[in-house]
C-alpha cells in the first residue's frame, strides 16, 4: 500500500478510482460482510485505506473459484486478514483435480478432432477414451441416486 494511504479515510468515490471496483460492488460486499464503511459524509460512505488490500484479496479469492462466503470467512469482525491455510490447502488440491480433468477433457477432444481414423467409431484410443467416460458418468449417475434415496 501506498505510504500516504496508510490509515487514510477514503470516500466510495476513491476507493472505486483506486480499486477499479464498482460502487455497487463495494455496497454488496459491504451487506455481504465482506467490507466496512466507517462511516458517511453525507450520502457518501467512508472506508479505512487498508480496504484496498481487502478488495485486492476478494479479487484474488474470486480467480481462485472461491466463494464470497468462503472468502469472508478469511476476514476478523475487524477486517483483518485471518487466513485458514488448511481450507487453502484443500482448495488447492480440488483445483488440482480440476485441472487433471480439465486436461484429461482437452486431450480427448484433441485426439478426436486430429484422430485420422475415416470413422472415429474405428479408432481403439477413440474407444477406449468412450469407456472411460461412460464409467464416470455411471459413477457420478450412482452417487446422485443415492444421495436422493
């Protein structure tokens, strides 16, 4: 943070000039208990300069996939940063997983589109890669029946 922002009192005006965030954003994460206004001069809210780390972190939490909830919950009443790094530790690892799929995914539908076979019912790899989706969807198709059950 800037020198002359520490401990500064900024109107919403600033804050959406210094953070690139829209005033109506501020007001949602403000209801959300994401942030707190210290006050009001007049119509406008006032913010402690430290909420320009704290709307850096929303933004940060958000590009990992996290929620506003999930993100709240990394704030003290106070707005300080009060991270669980086990939860992000965990987060990490469902990205992870995420990403194995994802690539998984995008492989299948390289290898489909560049596949030379004249019928990709033809092609063994093409096969095989149908197997694997179809035993994951049955998996995923049995775990939500017995949940509903």
């Amino acid at each position: 943070m800037k020198p002359d922002l520490v401990k500064k009192i900024l109107d919403i005006g600033e804050v959406v000039r210094l953070a690139g965030v829209p005033p109506s954003s501020l007001r949602f994460y403000e209801e959300k208990g994401l942030i707190r206004s210290t006050g009001r001069r007049g119509l406008r809210r006032l913010f402690n300069s430290h909420v320009l780390q704290q709307l850096e972190f929303i933004a940060l939490g958000q590009q990992a996939g996290l929620t506003l909830e999930e993100i709240a919950s990394m704030f003290t009443p106070e707005g300080k940063l009060s991270v669980n790094r086990q939860f992000l530790v965990d987060k990490s690892k469902e990205i992870e997983k995420n990403i194995d799929q994802l690539t998984a995914v995008r492989n299948t539908l390289l290898h489909v589109a560049k596949c030379s076979a004249s019928n990709h019912m033809e092609c063994p790899k093409f096969q095989r890669l149908l197997k694997v989706a179809g035993k994951k969807n049955r998996k995923v198709t049995k775990k939500s029946i017995s949940r509903k059950a």
